[in-house]
C-alpha cells in the first residue's frame, strides 16, 4: 500500500500490535496519493481541503478498529477499501448535515459493507473501558478526544481547547490517538476488553 509494506504485511503489523502497528499507521498516514485522493473526493462533494484532510484520519481509525477486530475481508486492496471507508463516512456526514446533494449516486451506499465508526455500537463495558483509558490521557487530550467524537471541526476544537489553529488542533488530536493506542497496547487486559 505504501511501498514499503504490502497489503498482508500491513494488516499482519496492524494485528500484531505495538509498534508494528504504530509504524503501519504512520506508513498509512504518510500515502499521499491516497490523502489527495480523499481531500479530492471531499472537495467534489461539497467539502474544503481541511475537511478531506480530517476525512483521511478518520477513515485511517475505522480502518484500523476493522482490522483489528478482523472486519476486514481482504476483498480487493487496501487503498481501495480505506478510500471505500472514507467515502462512506463523507456521505453519510453529508446526508446526516443536510448538506446540498453530492455528487455521487446514493444508491451506491447500500453496496458497502462494512463497518464504519457509526456503526461500531460499544458495549456498556467497553464504555467503561475507554472512560478508563481516556482518563489517563490528561485534560486536554481527553477533551481533544471527545470533541472530534462529537464532531466538532478542527477550528472549533483549537478554539475549545486553546489552540492557536486548526493545523494545530488536528497534530494535536493525532498525538492524542497515538497516546491512547500506546496505554491500549501496553495493556493486554483493556485490549481484550474491546474486542
């Protein structure tokens, strides 16, 4: 998918854990190709560039949450199904927001499937589990966090949280994430709770 990894070592690291994992997130992060194809479709579809860009992260966190939990059928390649992820959450924020209608056929929405971050309804315990984990996060984090579940904008949460911009908010939330990935695997018994 990056050049460095391919698609059964991606998803090898992705499962394995620990910094496997991290540096196949971070090789997933760094494909540009992919990120301009997201902010591209975003941007088409009634978005700006802050937006595609936001899209990229969120699809690149279900993507993951899938293939840890084995969501992933290893139909087709893994470019395609993160872009098929991210897609299906822009329109479904679209449809959600009301917006003006996009460019793409709706119908096409029932052909996914897969599970998006709206669809991966938690446990009460599993609820329980990720309070924990946030709550060894720090303040600001945790507040980071919670904000862009809600989904607050980028600008909205620097303004939150006392951030000078959104480029900021948005490093921010991803050192946030990697943080919390860091307590989920150095925890063998809060990473079996969410599965």
């Amino acid at each position: 998918m990056t050049g460095l990894l391919n698609d059964s070592a991606l998803i090898e690291d992705i499962k394995t854990g620990g910094k496997k994992r991290q540096h196949a997130i971070a090789n997933i992060y760094r494909n540009r190709k992919l990120k301009n194809q997201v902010i591209a479709f975003v941007t088409n579809n009634n978005g700006n560039r802050e937006d595609g860009i936001d899209l990229f992260h969120e699809g690149i966190i279900a993507f993951d949450d899938n293939v840890r939990k084995n969501k992933y059928q290893h139909k087709g390649n893994l470019m395609g199904y993160l872009f098929s992820i991210c897609r299906f959450i822009w329109l479904n924020k679209l449809r959600k927001d009301k917006r003006i209608t996009y460019s793409e056929d709706e119908s096409q929405l029932d052909q996914v499937n897969y599970d998006t971050p709206e669809s991966l309804s938690l446990a009460q315990e599993q609820k329980d589990v990720i309070h924990q984990l946030l709550s060894r996060l720090g303040e600001k984090c945790q507040r980071i966090l919670e904000l862009w579940k809600l989904s607050y904008s980028m600008k909205e949460i620097a303004t939150e949280v006392g951030l000078s911009n959104a480029g900021n908010a948005r490093k921010q939330r991803f050192t946030c994430y990697k943080k919390l990935l860091k307590i989920v695997d150095s925890e063998p018994a809060l990473k079996s709770a969410l599965k």
